[in-house]
C-alpha cells in the first residue's frame, strides 16, 4: 500500500524544520511526504531544499498567498498524490518515532484514524533540538518536567505503551473527530466526499471534512494515546471571528442535512 503525508504549512519554517527532523526519524520508512504549502515566502522554499539536499524525499505544493486557504492548498497535495492512504498533519506538529507505522497499523477502509498531541510551552517549542526528536526524549514525560513542563494527565498520551494506549483509547469520552494536525484514510474515501471545502477558512474546517465523512458512513476510530505529536506552541494571527461564525453556519448545514458531498471540493 503506497503511504503519502501531506503537513499543511505557512510560512512557519523553525518549526517545520522540527516537524520535518520527526518524519527523517520513523521506524517506517516507506511513504512519501508531501508539504501543502499555503503561500510561504523564500525561507520556507530554501529549508524544503536543504531536506532535499541531504536525500530527504520531499514534494513541494505550492499556492501564492491569498489569506487563509489550507482547505485548498490540502485539495491540490491530494491531487498531486498518487498514494492509496493520506496522513495529514500540521507543520507544528512533530511526529513520535511509531507514528506513521501506527496509522497504518490501524487503517481500516471505510474508516478514518483520529490521532492525539500534546501541547508544549513556548519556550521549550523553541529550544527543542534535533538530538531531542532524534533521541526520543522529547516525547518522555520525566524529560519534558525537567525542562519546566507542568505535570498533567494529558502527559498519559506520551505513555510509550500498547495496552495502555488501547485502554485509553476505548476509556475516553472524546469523540474521534477528524484533527488536521493528525488523521489519517484512505484517498478513496477522501475523493467520495469530494475533499475538502474551499470555502471554509479558520475555524472548524478539518471538523466539517470529518463530519461529511461520517454522514457517509465512514466512521472515526479514536487512536488519540495510539498516533501521538508534540504540538508547537504559536500565536494563530488568521484566526477571524466572522470566519468562524460562517463555518459554524455550514458546519449546522452539514449535520443538520447529513451532507456528505461539498461542491466546493476538489471537484468542482
């Protein structure tokens, strides 16, 4: 089965840069990596070509920017992609050393994966280093407290633990929804919703895509303490109320309606 993941970015290249170190580090080898890249200046362009240079495979989808528009940058890495199961994720989101085996461990057609993270403080987002990725130590709890991390139960998604991971996974009252920043099916899937709809900007908008999918029958499966990322802190300058409240009014029209199929996808 051919393996694509597509990380979303913007203009963000320090932590891309990070999140990239995590894919150079997975015990599975065999997929591609493409970035949907959402209007980056020059920096973003150069770091691509420094992973380039040292033999990292990596696909460059690019679109001039034009404000917030992930939606469509993500349905052009989709089309550029030849791959039969799609993982998806953030540029500030860097990946533990199983997670791409994880995802296709579990992948189930007909179903969607919904992985977890954790959030990291500033500070420590920021000195994380290569040999930190690397080593695995980012990802162990009595490494992050010794560099100021507040103990806390979400800690339990980094317990490096099968059973424990398939405990929790089934004992969470949270919903499996589809997490831009981590989630995972199959392109056949994804192209019989139509992808993702364009006219959506911040705010809900990987939710919608989930929800389409569910309304089709193609169920979530939670793998939130399975499939883990750390989480790079940053501010969120494209967040927009009136964007918010309109993708809240189409994302009622998708329940309400049981839409399953958006005219402003990849088909148009």
């Amino acid at each position: 089965m051919k393996v694509d993941v597509i990380i979303s970015t913007y203009n963000q290249p320090r932590w891309l840069q990070k999140t990239l170190w995590g894919y150079a580090n997975q015990s599975c080898r065999d997929f591609g990596l493409l970035i949907a890249d959402d209007g980056s200046d020059e920096e973003t362009r150069r770091l691509i070509e420094s992973f380039r240079a040292e033999g990292f495979p990596l696909r460059h989808i690019w679109h001039p920017d034009e404000g917030f528009r992930k939606t469509e940058i993500l349905n052009k890495a989709v089309l550029a992609s030849a791959a039969d199961y799609l993982i998806f994720t953030d540029q500030d989101c860097v990946p533990r050393s199983d997670f791409v085996a994880t995802h296709l461990a579990y992948a189930e057609a007909g179903r969607f994966l919904s992985g977890g993270y954790f959030r990291l403080p500033g500070e420590v987002s920021k000195q994380l280093t290569h040999e930190d990725i690397a080593s695995g130590r980012a990802f162990a709890v009595a490494w992050l407290v010794s560099q100021g991390v507040g103990r806390n139960f979400k800690m339990t998604k980094l317990f490096h633990s099968a059973a424990f991971a398939r405990f929790m996974n089934a004992m969470t009252p949270t919903r499996a929804t589809w997490n831009g920043c981590n989630a995972s099916c199959f392109r056949e899937d994804l192209l019989a919703v139509n992808g993702f709809n364009e006219q959506m900007r911040y705010g809900g908008e990987d939710r919608e895509f989930g929800e389409r999918m569910s309304n089709r029958g193609i169920r979530g499966k939670q793998l939130r303490y399975s499939a883990v990322c750390l989480h790079l802190y940053h501010e969120r300058p494209y967040k927009s109320a009136k964007a918010i409240q309109a993708n809240d009014l189409i994302r009622k029209e998708v329940r309400r309606q049981k839409v399953t199929w958006t005219p402003y996808g990849i088909v148009k």
